[in-house]
C-alpha cells in the first residue's frame, strides 16, 4: 500500500504545472494534499473526485487559504474533518480518515510567520493534535500522521541551520516539539531508511533555491512505534515539480 504526501501550494496552480498526470502516474493507494487554497465548489470535477478515487475536502472559511485534501482507492470507514475545536477547525487543517488497519490524519500545521506572530497558536495546535493521536492509540489504533509540519526537525533537515535559528519552522521551541512527539511513540518514518543531508521538501522560489537544493525538510510521514513492522520504504520525490513542495511518500505491508 502506496501513501502520498504532498503540500501543493494552491491545487489550481499545481493542476497547470502537472499535478493531473502525476496523479495517474503514481497509481496511489491514498494521495494526501495540504494547502489546496480553494474550496471544491471552485474546481473541476476531475481534480474534486480523481478517477478512481474517494474524495474528501476540509477547506478553510477564509478563501484562498490552507486547505486539505484525501483522496482514497477505498472508501473509508468514517472521516472527520477536523479536531472538533472551533478555534482551528476553520482553517481547514486536518482530516481523519479511518481505515481497516490504521487511521490517517492529513494535516497542514500553521506557519509561525516571520515576526512569530502564531508561533503560539501553532505549537496550541501541535499540542491538540499529540492529544488527538495519544487517544487514538489508547484505542489500540495504528495511525499514520502526514502533512506540512512547518518545522524542520534538526540541522541535517535544513541548508543553513545556524543562520535560521531565530527563524520560525526552525525555532527551539518548535523543534522540541518534534522531540515531544517522538517521545510519545511516533515515528519518523524517512529517518528510518535514509540518514543524508540534502534530503528536503521545500525550497523558497527565490534565488534559484530549488536548482540549488537550498531547502528544508518541513514535510512528514509519522507512524506509532507500535505500527513500525508494517513500514516497508519511505521516500522523498525531489524531482517532482509543480509547488515549492515536493510529495513524499510511504510503502506499508498490510
């Protein structure tokens, strides 16, 4: 089973430089997007329901904003959309979609901004989120945690460390979260295979960065430890064009 990842920076825009052939191309079991920036009124038939798959939208109520989408081979059992807390909800973050052996949040965490205006908020949400994941697994759920996390974790994750230490999405207090999260038993799953720098999935469009490979690794696939021997591979698609993302993805053995 084949999971994608992808923060598209606007689904309109991505569907112009290719996102449409991509999307056949890879033949995926589940394709997770993030920052769609439009509402499903908004779009085509052929980007709202893809050929063959399930669909569903959580869009924010400020158009033009954040934004995700799941999109499935089979149905799932139950999908919610959202926390259940009115004060993120309405930026359309998060969907929950419940499967026969696991349960899949796509989720597009709050950027800091750069006079870290919404730091505060976005660790408020990381926190929900955690809480969120610990119920689940209290259940007895496996789940898969994919998304912009808007963090780059260590310096290996980023070009230039040391010159982004006062940066948001390199903060401490952001990165301790990370920490926070693997310490209740989630799992960096491309960690789990690949241990070189250069590996990123953003690059600002400015000055060529992306040509460079001047980026940061803000992009993830998280599992519970406990769901670990089901993880087969875990990969980044540098080469795929279209957004100042590029998609990641995971095998799992079911």
């Amino acid at each position: 089973m084949k999971l994608y990842s992808w923060n598209v920076n606007g689904v309109r825009a991505a569907a112009d430089k290719g996102y449409r052939l991509w999307m056949k191309k890879i033949n995926a079991d589940i394709v997770c997007l993030q920052e769609t920036k439009a509402r499903p009124e908004q779009l085509k038939e052929d980007i709202i329901k893809p050929n063959g798959y399930f669909s569903c939208w959580h869009s924010a109520e400020k158009k033009g904003y954040s934004g995700v989408a799941t999109f499935s081979k089979s149905k799932p059992i139950m999908e919610k959309k959202g926390l259940g807390l009115a004060e993120f909800d309405h930026e359309g973050r998060l969907i929950e979609s419940v499967f026969k052996d696991f349960t899949l949040l796509n989720i597009y965490f709050p950027n800091g901004r750069r006079d870290h205006s919404r730091v505060d908020y976005k660790l408020a949400f990381s926190d929900a989120v955690l809480h969120h994941c610990n119920k689940l697994r209290e259940k007895g759920t496996n789940v898969v945690i994919c998304g912009d996390f808007n963090t780059a974790h260590k310096e290996i994750d980023l070009t230039y460390p040391k010159a982004n230490k006062d940066t948001t999405g390199f903060l401490p207090r952001e990165r301790a979260w990370i920490d926070k999260f693997i310490e209740n038993g989630y799992v960096d799953t491309f960690r789990q295979f690949n241990s070189e720098a250069g590996q990123y999935t953003w690059w600002t469009y400015r000055l060529n960065a992306r040509e460079r490979n001047i980026g940061w690794r803000i992009d993830y696939f998280f599992i519970n430890k406990e769901f670990l021997p089901a993880l087969k591979d875990a990969f980044i698609l540098q080469q795929v064009p279209g957004s100042d993302h590029c998609p990641l993805g995971i095998e799992l053995d079911l």
